[in-house]
C-alpha cells in the first residue's frame, strides 16, 4: 500500500479535529478529500488507488509537506496535552460482502490514574478511568462496526506474584556483577549471545503474576450519527495471568502462543521453542444494565425502549511475531461476545438479543498495520467481513 494514502488518512483526520487559523492549511486536505469522496461511489478499489496514485505522482513533495503540518502541530498544540494517551488508527477498509470500500479510523482513549499499594508480593490499588472508543468512516454509510463507546470506570485491583524468588547473598551479589559487565556491552546481539546473559537468567527467576479487577462503569454507547444511543451501567470483573520466568512452566498453557512460537524460530527471534508465559490472553466478564434512549430499531419491533440486562465477555490476545532491529511485530486478537438476557421474542428472532466480534491484526511497533474482523456489535444489524490496511498513530 502506498505510503502516501496513509498520509491522506493522517491530513484528512488532522483537518477535522484540529482547526487552524491559516485556512491554507487545509487545502491540502480539502483537494484529497475531494478526489477521495468522488471515487468512493464507484466501490472499486482499483480504482480509488489509481486516483491517488496519480495525485501523489504528480505531487512529489506531498510526503514532506504533510509531515511538516504533522510535526507543527504536534509541537504548537496545547491539545495534544490532553491527547496524550490517545491513539488513531488511519485506514482503509474493504467490506468483502458488499464488495464496499471506505476510508476512516479507529480510536481509543484511556486517561488513566492508579493509586498503589505495596506489599512484599502483592499490589493492591484504586484506578479511575475515563474512556472513549469506537469506528469512524468519512462516509457514515460505510462503517462497517458503527459501534462508539464513552464513559467512566472506577473499581480496584490487585497484583500477585511476578517478583523474584527468594535468593542467597551469593545470588544476589553474583546477579549485582552480571548487570555491571552486561551494562558496558554495546548491542543487544552481544549481550543475548554472552554467557553473563545466560548465567543471569538462570539465577534470576521471577514468580508468575496474577491480576484480578472489579470495576463499575457508567458508559454511552452510540452511532456514529447518534441516531442511536443507550445508556449502560455495569460491573466488570478482569482477571489475567503472567509467567515471567524463561522457562515457567506456566507458559506452556499459553496454546494461542504455540505458532507464534514457531514463528519465532523461523524469524530468528528465538533459539529455542518458548511459548510466552507474558502473553497469556486476559479476560473479562460484565453484567450490565442498558437503558435505550433513542433506539428506533428496538422501538420499532418491540413498540418501546424499556431498559434489559446484558452479558459481556471479551478475550484479548497480544504477542511477538518477530523482533528486527529497529522494530517489532505483533499479533493482536480480540474476541467480545454481547448477549441480553431474556430478551423478546421478537429481539431472538430477528438475532438482535446477540452480537459476536471477531479481530485480528499484525501490527508494527512502526505503526503500519493490517486486520481482519468479523461479526457484529451492538447496533449492528448483520454480520460483516471487512479487512483493513493502515496506520497506527500514538500522541504520546
């Protein structure tokens, strides 16, 4: 995919969240959404490339135009600040199904603050959270998951384990003089290849770790246009586990690490086959209470918008695919099942009483990244296969 789409995706965003004063600024912009929205309605995306191939040929100097507003804006805006653990997601996207091609972006916002508690092998703590999320299309009609998500979340948590084992003074002296000589080694391939980082990891083994959260949240979720919407109130339980230790035991349960494993090997990542105990999949159970507020699907079939009870479970996935010198590869999965309970006939019928979701991706620590979904979420009406191609963009 050419680099240069993507920075149509990065302008295209730029022009509408961040206003400028100087409205040169946004003829860039301005003239690529133009060219995009008018080859939009042919659904093809032969053709869509070829017309922005063509732009960016007969541009040479668009990639350094489009970093340079980036990069001013990145170091002039005060909104950035409040940005700073926001990251988009640029892409294009492609609904198999319909044989529909649209451009837009994912986002996810989480401000975080977490209060501590230290102990001798647990953490306990409090955590407030703000969070907003969702699927944005340029085009509103074409969003395949028209799915948005914002609202609050306060509970506590607690770590377990992950510290190390219970050593001797040798140990602990022998493990104060590795650092110091894997310190003044030069690259990561010196140190991985060197007997001090073999005799280190054997002395240091940390316990696996286990973390359970309980939190209530208060949410709204809705459309794109906000022709749809509902208020939820909820209680989450999230629960996880870590082998940290090279060899934990605990590691050879992580089945989805198996391939990866392998992949490893092949790529060189690995010398050896170690599933990642880091990256066992966390789960989550939510027991929430939706309110409908302008639903006129639901109003429609059932007659009224009274408020039911829903059941949320989600599993995430992240591990290493590859590690290369100046960047990594992932691969990421997230599964969410939605289900009300004792839902209306007329609901079970039609399949809205259920939604199940499915992603995967490959991204780069880069930025690029390409993914594939399907199912549906709440307000969705079908089940959709759509792939995307894009870029990762992080504020912070």
């Amino acid at each position: 995919m050419p680099k240069g789409f993507l920075f149509i995706l990065f302008i295209t965003w730029q022009s509408v969240v961040f206003s400028q004063k100087d409205s040169s600024q946004h003829l860039f912009a301005d003239e690529l959404i133009a060219m995009v929205e008018n080859s939009l309605p042919t659904h093809s995306t032969a053709t869509l490339l070829s017309e922005l191939k063509k732009k960016l040929t007969t541009d040479p100097d668009l990639y350094n135009r489009a970093w340079a507003k980036i990069n001013k804006i990145k170091e002039t805006s005060k909104a950035l600040v409040l940005f700073r653990d926001l990251n988009v997601e640029f892409k294009t996207f492609e609904i198999k199904k319909e044989d529909l091609v649209g451009l837009g972006l994912k986002y996810d916002w989480n401000f975080d603050w977490r209060r501590f508690q230290e102990k001798p092998l647990k953490r306990n703590g409090i955590s407030f959270q703000f969070q907003s999320n969702g699927n944005v299309a340029f085009r509103k009609e074409l969003n395949p998951y028209d799915f948005l998500s914002s609202g609050i979340n306060f509970g506590g948590f607690q770590y377990s384990g992950g510290v190390a084992n219970k050593t001797t003074s040798e140990i602990r002296d022998l493990l104060n003089d590795l650092e110091i000589d894997l310190a003044n080694m030069t690259t990561t391939e010196e140190i991985e290849s060197s007997e001090e980082w073999e005799t280190f990891n054997e002395n240091l083994v940390l316990t696996n770790q286990y973390y359970i959260g309980l939190d209530g949240a208060v949410e709204l979720e809705n459309t794109q246009d906000f022709r749809q919407k509902q208020w939820v109130a909820g209680i989450k339980l999230g629960l996880g586990a870590k082998g940290w230790a090279q060899h934990s035991t605990l590691a050879y349960f992580n089945l989805l690490d198996y391939p990866f494993a392998l992949l490893r090997i092949i790529t060189g990542t690995d010398k050896s086959f170690q599933p990642d105990g880091a990256s066992i999949p966390v789960f989550m159970a939510r027991m929430d209470y939706v309110k409908p507020v302008d639903d006129a699907t639901r109003k429609t079939l059932t007659g009224n918008e009274n408020s039911f009870a829903r059941l949320n479970l989600e599993l995430g996935f992240r591990t290493l695919i590859s590690e290369f010198k100046d960047h990594s590869i992932f691969f990421n999965a997230d599964l969410r099942y939605y289900k009300e309970m004792n839902a209306p006939e007329i609901i079970r019928q039609v399949n809205l009483d259920r939604h199940t979701y499915f992603s995967a991706s490959v991204s780069s620590t880069k930025g690029f990244f390409a993914s594939f979904a399907a199912g549906k979420l709440p307000f969705d009406a079908g089940n959709d296969n759509v792939y995307e191609l894009g870029f990762r963009y992080q504020f912070n």
